[in-house]
C-alpha cells in the first residue's frame, strides 16, 4: 500500500515539475496591470513621488521609472484588506497635506531634499496614521524595486533555474 502512494506523489510531483514552465511564463504585462485602480490620480502621483524619493534614480533607474507604484497598488488592491487601503489613502493625503503646510506646494512639487526631509519627519513621528503609512509604503517599495524585472537580469543576475550545469567547457592544461 505504501508502494502505490508513493507512485501517486511521485506522479503528481512530476505533473507540478512539467506545468511549471508554462505556467510561470503565461504572464503577461497585461495580465498583471492594475485594472481598476482604487486611488484617484492625484494621489497616484503622489504615491509616484513618494517611491521615487525613497529609491531615487542614479547610474540606474528609480523606482518611479520602474512602476513600483503599480506594483503598490496591485499587491494593496488585491492582497491586503480594506483597513490599509484606506490607510494608503489616507496617508498619500497626509502627505500632500504636509507637504503643503511646511512647503507650500504638494509633495511632488517638492525638490529632493524638502520630500526625503518630510518622510523622514513622518517615520519618526508619534502619530498613527504617519507611521502606519511609511510603514507600509517603505517595505513595498523596497520589495516592488527588488523583484523589478531590471533590477533581477541587470543587477542581480537572477536565474530562473539556478545552477545550470554546463557540459562542454574548456579544461585548462
């Protein structure tokens, strides 16, 4: 009896292994985009802005340029419950609100250094709502930049199926 259960995992371990390929490369960039989003587009951009002043570009992109902020919207929209989506949203106004007290202008107006000073200020800050927003924007970023298709081929390197056996190499005498 034990015989044929372990036929059965093994079958089904080797269905798993041939599905995975064509499973995994079925994604489109269609098949991910946000298809409604849950934010109006005053707060998409400054929710653009926030990523791009906690992952700036330099020699390479930032994480404006690689649409982290859809990724933020898609993982908050689908994955996380109506308490921090209304949390997102809260704290993009918040921060526009901020912005527009200590500088005058909206947050994405903001230069470099007067935007990295405001989030900074609303990390350390006492109150809830501050905190709570930075606390879930900064880690989606930081995930949402990482797991970037640029920042996997052309930075780390990352392959799909790690330690790829090459056969026929040169030996060296």
């Amino acid at each position: 009896m034990e015989r044929r259960n372990a036929l059965k995992t093994l079958a089904g371990a080797l269905g798993g292994l041939v599905a995975l390929p064509g499973w995994a490369t079925g994604w489109t960039a269609e098949s991910v985009q946000l298809t409604k989003s849950f934010l109006p587009a005053d707060q998409i951009e400054t929710l653009a802005a926030v990523v791009d002043t906690i992952i700036p570009a330099t020699d390479t992109p930032g994480a404006k340029e690689l649409n982290v902020s859809q990724f933020i919207q898609k993982v908050v929209a689908d994955c996380y419950d109506k308490a921090a989506q209304d949390a997102l949203s809260n704290g993009l106004v918040l921060t526009n609100d901020l912005a527009q007290k200590a500088y005058g202008k909206p947050f994405g107006g903001g230069d470099a250094t007067q935007r990295t000073d405001l989030l900074k200020q609303m990390e350390q800050s006492t109150e809830p709502a501050q905190a709570t927003f930075i606390k879930l924007v900064k880690p989606l970023t930081i995930r949402g930049y990482l797991n970037s298709e640029y920042v996997m081929t052309n930075l780390t390197h990352y392959e799909f199926i790690p330690g790829h056996y090459h056969g026929c190499v040169p030996v060296k005498k």
